[in-house]
C-alpha cells in the first residue's frame, strides 16, 4: 500500500519511541549489574559502567543462596511443565472433538478461570495442602502450577489439536486402530510441536510465579528464585543494587532463551485459538 | 452425545454400531480424568470453600473450632474504611494501567503490522516482558526509579528538568509510578492479541477502501476497527481483571508504601491472611472484590456491546 514519505517517517520516529520505552530499563539493568560498588554511589551514573567487574555476580552468590533456588525453581518448573502436557492433552483433544457437556463444562472453566481472585483460591489451598500434608513442600508447588498452568495450556492445545485433519484418525479407525491407538500414533505425533510449545510456556509461567511460591514455600532451603530474590530487599527497602541486578540479571535469562525458542509458536498458538473458538 | 465423526462414519462399520457410543464416553472420560481430578480438588473446589470460609470466623493456627458467623465479615468490612481506601486504589491502578496499556499496545500492533525496518528487533524486545518473572521486573524499575544510581533522575537532570526525587517513596508520585511500571510489564500480552486481530482483518477491503481515497484513519474507522473490536473487548476485560488481582510488581516495588499509597486490595488481603491469619475476614475480602469487578466488568461489555449496534 502506498504510504507517503512523511507518514513513514512518522511511523519510524513513533517504532523508534517504543523501542526506547521497552528496552532502557533491561539496558539500566545490565548495567547496573557490571557496576562496582564506588561507581554506583557516584553522583552522576553513565549508561556504560567505567570499570565493568563481575564482583555484584559474586557477592551474589555469597549472599543468598542463589543456585540452590534456581534448583528449586527449576525442579517446580519441569516438573509442572511435563505433568500439564501429560494430562492436558488428552483432555484438549476432547475439548476440541467432542461436544459433550464435560467439553463445554471444561471450556467454561478454562475461560472462567483467567477472572479467578487468587485471594479467594490462596487461602483454601493454603488449608486443603496442609491437610494432604503438601504444604511448604516442592511437590505442593507443582501440583498448584500443574492446575494453575491448565487453563492457558488446554487453550493452546485445543488450537493445536483443531489442527490436525479429523480424517487422519478416522482413516486410522477404518484400519482396525483402536480409539487409543489412534491418539497415540496418529495424533499425538502430529501433536508434538505444539505440546513441546505448550509444555516451555507452562515451564516459562512455573519458573517466573511469586504469589503462591510465597505463601506456600516457609523454609528457606525450599524457597524458589523469585522468592529468594526478593530477600536482597531489606526489612526497610534498602537495597545493595549491585548485587540485585546482577541476580536479577541471572534469574531471567532460562525464561529468556526458552521464550527465543517459542516465540512464534506462541503467537501463533494464541491465534489459532482466538481464531476458532 | 452424536458428533461429527460418528454421523460420518463409513457404513461399513455399521454391524458395530450396537456399543460405539458407549465406548466412547468410557474414552472421554479416561481422557478427560487425570486433568480433572486436579482442577477440581485444586481449583473449584478451593474457590467454593473459599466462598464458604467467607462466611466463618476462620483463623490460622487457632485451636478453638471455626464457628459460622453469617454475615458478620461482610458487615465489618463495610465499615472498614482501610479496605475501601485500598479498593479505591486498586481500581485507580487497574484501570489507570489497562487504558493506557490497551492505547499503546494498540500503536505498537498497527506499526508492527506496517513493513517496517526494525520490526523483527520490535516484535522481540515487545515478547519480553512476558518472559521475565514479575519479581525482575520490579527489582528493574528499582534500579531505574533510584534516586541516586537510577537513570531516570539522571536523565532529568541532563535535560535540565531539576534534579528529580524519590520516586516510589514519595506519597504523590508513587502510584503514577508503579502505574507506569504495570504498563511496561503487560504490553505484550496486549499487544500479540492486537496484532493478532490485525492480521485477521480483510486485506481487499483496506485496498479498496485506499482506492476510494480514504483517508488512514478513516480506514482504521471503517475498516480496521471494527475488525478488531472483539479482540479488543476481550483483551482489555482480561487486562482489567489480571490488573486488579495483580500482587508481585507492587509488593516488589513499594510493599504497599508509601503510607499505603500503593497498597492494592491483593496485598492487603495478603497482608490480612498470612500476616494477621485472619482467613474468614481476608475470604470475604476477596469475595467482595470477585463481586464488584464482576458487576464492574458486566457493565463495561454490555455497555461497550451497545454501542457497537448504535455505529
């Protein structure tokens, strides 16, 4: 379409402002993070650090216990992730092929589940984990990102699995294939991008959570990275920035990698999904 | 319970028909149970007994019996005029952060939408906000709102605008802060739900309304817009109510502070169950808070609904 050379230029300066706006406060953080302790109490801060020095990196280390919690975050993270493609699969192919009322129920809840109050679900789970005796335990965590993750994971999958030609399966059905059979080597296969996308962004949504990882996880030697993080904030706000940052920096680069790789199936997944329910 | 494969199912299976549709629902429903026993004992039924606790004198650690009290909580908070001050505010912040959240994001799609050099650096940096836990985020705006090492007053200060303040600890600029911190964290959910709209509306009728001689906003009026209208809808609802039980930022950022300035209804519901242990009263908190965003956000569709006849 033909654009006139003014508008373009307008368009460029307007591309030029947000990606000011989304990037600075990252670069602040880099920066910051490579910054000795003399140069952050300098009166007039540059965006390059003069002498950059890995030693925030290693007071960091020193200070909490950052490789135990990014542990702990990674082991909730995994485990959450495989158990929500493991069971949401099976249950976003009846979503997306039946019409039962248990397919509509779960497609009510799915959608009824992104308004919920985490005030109101925080504290009975609170209560009904220290009954079954999984509160302030890693497996409780997983089992509350297993749920939690469902609703978004099922969304994705559903799109996914509309996908995939209903033909194939019943071309398998014809050839004596049995109902499983058929999920098994026919569509799951066929699947397999689409749970690997669902299965990061549900590792993604586990490794970044902070709510429940506080209210659940009481020892220290439990507690997640973002839980953890938070400790380098002191009782008055008061904060040892370098240090912070350099942790910080740390704590988001797994999402970041993973997010490198998923990128386009993500968007991709939220489209299909807009697109056809 | 008929779907679309049975009715085309080929005749030659016919002879089997006796028990198919039984067989069936055993399948669904040992397809559907792993994923259901979990929803339900982690997450409806939590949010009924929830509602229940609501109504009881529910504390933690307490050996007495929790005892039903009606409506006693409810009426306490009425009068509790520390909580409707945090309601207020939660609802400052929540759509103070989703309008200019949706109007940005909105400028951000339509340029992304463009072919535009650079795009691909802009559709990167726009993802990563999602990617990064809610608790960086906040320890990032720290660093940049510090009043000493933070770039923000630097900046002010290099364009001769004073020498700036302490932002998040100042009872004046410290919800208009976090505000624009809450901006910058959802602008990528919004803006791949918008893009994702764009990329649906009729290309030929954009063309043909170019070749009429529309003018570009006109054609976003007639054309683009009301493409994305249901979109739009969606994504601004859920961003009113993902902003209003929104906890990690502002507990990272300002802990409530200054003088409560920034405590939103989650964190002092929080604050009211795992710090005082007063589960029944904080339940009621949050069924008071369910209860008004609902009516809240009926309001809002059925009104914006309307207006879409009316145009």
């Amino acid at each position: 379409m033909r654009t006139s050379t003014g508008a373009r230029a307008g368009q460029y300066v307007a591309l030029l402002a947000y990606l000011v706006f989304l990037a600075f406060p990252l670069l602040w953080l880099i920066s910051t993070a490579f910054k000795s302790p003399r140069e952050l109490g300098s009166l007039h801060p540059t965006w390059i650090p003069r002498h950059p020095t890995l030693a925030n990196f290693r007071q960091a280390f020193d200070e909490q216990p950052l490789l135990h919690a990014a542990l702990n975050s990674l082991l909730a993270a995994l485990g959450a992730a495989l158990i929500a493609v493991v069971i949401a699969t099976p249950m976003a192919w009846v979503m997306a092929r039946r019409r039962t009322l248990l397919a509509r129920a779960a497609t009510g809840w799915v959608v009824v589940s992104q308004a919920f109050p985490f005030v109101l679900v925080i504290i009975p789970l609170f209560l009904v984990l220290k009954n079954l005796r999984l509160i302030d335990s890693l497996a409780g965590l997983v089992l509350v990102y297993v749920v939690w993750s469902l609703p978004f994971a099922l969304w994705m999958l559903v799109g996914y699995v509309r996908a995939v030609p209903p033909e194939l399966e019943e071309a398998a059905a014809v050839d004596g294939a049995g109902r499983l059979r058929t999920l098994v080597s026919v569509t799951a296969p066929l699947l397999a991008p689409g749970i690997v996308a669902t299965a990061l962004f549900a590792f993604v949504t586990a490794w970044n959570e902070f709510f429940f990882a506080l209210v659940l996880l009481k020892t220290p030697e439990k507690q997640t990275l973002p839980v953890v993080l938070t400790h380098f904030i002191g009782a008055e706000g008061v904060a040892d920035l370098g240090p912070l940052a350099a942790a910080a920096f740390l704590a988001i680069l797994p999402s970041l990698i993973v997010f490198a790789l998923i990128q386009r199936r993500i968007t991709g997944g939220m489209l299909t999904g807009a697109v056809k329910s | 319970m008929t779907s679309v494969t049975e009715v085309r199912r080929p005749s030659s299976r016919a002879p089997s028909r006796g028990h198919p549709r039984r067989t069936h629902d055993h399948a669904a429903w040992f397809l559907v149970l792993p994923a259901l026993i979990p929803i339900l004992v982690l997450s409806v039924g939590p949010l009924l007994y929830g509602v229940l606790l609501a109504f009881t004198d529910s504390q933690s650690g307490r050996t007495a019996p929790t005892q039903w009290i009606g409506g006693l909580n409810f009426r306490d908070l009425l009068h509790d005029t520390l909580f409707w001050e945090s309601f207020r505010i939660g609802l400052v912040w929540a759509v103070g952060v989703t309008v200019p959240q949706f109007l940005l994001a909105l400028g951000l799609a339509l340029l992304l939408n463009q072919d535009l050099r650079l795009r691909w650096l802009a559709r990167a940096l726009a993802i990563v906000p999602w990617a990064m836990p809610e608790v960086v985020v906040g320890i990032m705006w720290r660093i940049v709102y510090n009043p000493d090492a933070g770039i923000l007053n630097e900046t002010l200060h290099n364009l001769g605008l004073g020498n700036g303040r302490d932002w998040l600890s100042s009872l004046t600029t410290a919800l208009p802060a976090v505000i624009v911190v809450g901006v910058w964290a959802g602008m990528p959910q919004t803006t791949v739900a918008l893009l994702a709209g764009l990329q649906n509306t009729p290309r030929e009728l954009h063309e043909a309304a170019a070749v009429d001689g529309a003018g570009a906003w006109r054609r976003f009026r007639t054309v683009t817009w009301p493409a994305l209208r249901p979109v739009a809808l969606a994504i601004t609802a859920l961003n009113l109510i993902w902003n209003f039980n929104s906890f990690a930022l502002v507990y990272v950022l300002t802990n409530g502070g200054p003088g409560g300035r920034t405590r939103l209804p989650m964190l002092f519901a929080y604050e009211e169950a795992f710090r005082y242990g007063q589960f029944g009263y904080a339940a009621a908190m949050g069924c008071v808070m369910v209860a008004v965003i609902s009516v809240l956000l009926a309001v809002f569709l059925v009104g914006r609904l309307r207006g879409g006849d009316d145009s």
